[in-house]
C-alpha cells in the first residue's frame, strides 16, 4: 500500500523492488500497478524514508490485517506494526548484529 500524500517522489521504491511493480505518476508519486503480484519482500518498504509505504500483513503470516511500515537509522531498523484493533507494536532490529550467525 502506498500513501501518495506522504510519498516525496525520490523514487527509491521503483529502483529496488526486484519485480519491476512500482511506477511513478506524472507527478512522481509512487504506484503499484499490480498489487496482487507483489513478492512482499519489504525492498522498498525499507528504501522509504518517508513512511509512505506499507506492507499489509495478511492472516497466512500471522498478521490479521495489521500493516507495517519501517523506519532505518545507519545502525537499526524499526519495524512499525499498526495492528487493526488500532494497537501498535515496534520491532527494533540492530543491523550489525542481525546477520551474525
């Protein structure tokens, strides 16, 4: 899911998603033409510096129709869950440590 109001038109998301799915409008705003083909493989939810993308967490992976959207700083990452009873949770992964093992 892509917000267009929060989306700043850098056009990182069109350059990393490995399926070629997002496109900008003539106002440079991000698009997925085709959502149902989306791998879900979070590329560009992470490449979003603004928030504007979303990765809907469907019930096949736990989710229940919670949403997620990711904040990077050089050392973490943030992983912010909006879950539809309107909680939140916050998953803080450190970057250096996370591929270890």
């Amino acid at each position: 899911m892509i917000d267009k109001a929060k989306c700043k038109g850098c056009g990182m998301c069109t350059s990393v998603c490995p399926g070629s799915l997002i496109y900008q409008d003539s106002e440079k705003k991000a698009f997925i033409k085709y959502p149902k083909d989306c791998w879900g493989c979070a590329s560009c939810i992470k490449e979003c510096h603004f928030g504007a993308i979303a990765l809907y967490l469907g019930a096949d992976i736990g989710g229940m129709g919670s949403l997620m959207t990711v904040k990077s700083t050089p050392d973490t990452l943030t992983w912010d869950i909006k879950k539809r009873d309107g909680s939140k949770e916050e998953i803080l992964i450190n970057k250096k440590e996370s591929n270890k093992y």
